[in-house]
C-alpha cells in the first residue's frame, strides 16, 4: 500500500521474496498458561506477516520469480509428538498452509513458493545461542547454505513443498 509507495523498494523488481518472520510467544506455552492474546500475536507475525508481504510485493515479481517462507518442522503436524508450544507450533503449522495456497494462486503467474525449515540455528531466538549449541543446533553460515540450496532447487514443478534445508545432507522433504 502506502507505505510500500514510499519505500526504498517502491518500483523494484523482486526475484526472490525471503519471507523471515518468527515470534516464539514466550517459553511457558503449556496448555494452562497459553491465552488467546499469545496466540493471536503469534499468528500476527508468524502467519499473517507473510501474507502481507507477498501480497504487498506481488505487482514486483515478475515470471520466474520465488517466495520462500521460513518455516520450522514445530509447525510439521506430522512431528509433533509432544504438547506445548501451542503459539508457535500453530503459527507456523498456519504458515505452511499459506504457501501451500499461494503456491497454487502463484503457479499460473509462474513463481514457486517453497517453505524452508532451516533445522535448529545457533541464534538468540527461543532460549539462547549457547542452549541451541548443547541442543546441536548448527551456525547460521551452515543454515544459510542449506537455505540458499533449497531456494536454487526450487522450481514451478516443486512449488508448494516444505523442505528442509540440510547443507550437509541436502534438500529433503519435511513431513507436514
């Protein structure tokens, strides 16, 4: 809208959209303490962040074009095997929904959506970069190449999938 008229990337063609939107919530998000409000900011930023930056830059991206959502395999449906979370989970669970859909609205104009799952990344989001290093997570250079592999792979007959972006291993398909 508005503010995108009067940014930076006003008039800017996009090749490739990185939607990076995560909010955990907060850590005790157990089935007695999680509330609606911490719900529905969650969904603000995790779900509905996406949407309003694709929507918004649509007009730039042209044949060709990508939109990547970085997901997380806590909002896999498939592995979630504990409770908890409910925010989060939930969000990005919504989330994967989302590029499913825009995958299919977006496949005629010819740009592929993909969601990426990037694993557990050493950073300051959840509890911390040194309990993400006990827990194995990997540093984000090693992140950001699985990413980057995940969004060369992608094309118009993968569009619509959730990988994950495993450097070492290779793009493998994310259980939703």
């Amino acid at each position: 809208g508005d503010a995108l008229a009067s940014s930076a990337l006003s008039g800017v063609t996009v090749d490739i959209l990185i939607n990076n939107a995560g909010m955990l919530g907060g850590f005790d998000q157990s089935l007695e303490k999680i509330s609606i409000e911490t719900m529905r900011k969650a969904f603000e930023v995790n779900t509905y962040g996406p949407l309003r930056v694709t929507k918004a830059l649509m007009g730039q991206m042209s044949p060709g074009g990508k939109v990547i959502i970085i997901s997380t395999s806590i909002g896999s449906i498939a592995e979630t095997t504990s409770g908890g979370n409910y925010a989060y989970r939930a969000s990005k669970c919504a989330v994967n929904m989302i590029g499913k859909t825009l995958a299919g609205d977006l496949k005629p104009k010819e740009i592929a959506v993909r969601m990426i799952n990037p694993g557990l990344v050493i950073t300051d989001f959840g509890p911390g970069a040194d309990a993400i290093t006990k827990m194995g997570g990997k540093d984000v250079v090693s992140a950001t190449n699985g990413i980057v592999e995940a969004i060369d792979k992608l094309t118009l007959e993968t569009t619509g999938t959730f990988v994950n972006a495993n450097a070492s291993e290779g793009v493998t398909t994310c259980p939703w």
